[in-house]
C-alpha cells in the first residue's frame, strides 16, 4: 500500500532539518534541501522495515499542514 506523509523542512545556518509530521520520529539534517530530501526517505524506508519487522503499527501519513497569518505586534486602538 502506498502511503503519503508530510515532510517539513527546516533552514538553519547549517543545511536544512527534515522531519515527518505524521512519523516524529524520523528526522534528518544535511547540508542542503536535496540532500535533507534523500536522507528523509532513507530514514522513512527503514523505519517502516524496522517497524514491520517488530510487528508494530506503521502510522497513517495524510497529514494536512496549513500555514495562518497572526500579528504578533497588533496595533492597540485607545478609545
């Protein structure tokens, strides 16, 4: 079966940090998107063999990651 799961990427001053929304777990960090890309897959095939191989449940992937606004200096109106 094939499952989708929802990556997130992270910029810091040394590369990028990968992580699975749906699977915490599995995080990576490599110099570059590409690189932190590869990585994530990797980890994400061997922790399903992994999983399977210790009988446990493998997560359901799908998440839905949405972005929203928030000012977090707000203009106070004095009245």
């Amino acid at each position: 079966m094939l499952q989708t799961y929802t990556a997130k990427y992270t910029c810091f001053d040394g590369g990028y940090m990968g992580q699975l929304i749906d699977w915490p777990e599995i995080v990576t960090e490599a110099a570059n998107l590409e690189e932190c890309r590869a990585m994530l897959r990797d980890a994400l095939h061997e922790m399903v063999v992994a999983y399977r191989e210790l009988g446990r449940e493998i997560p359901v992937g799908n998440a839905l990651l949405e972005q929203l606004p928030c000012e977090t200096n707000p203009t106070r109106n004095s009245h």
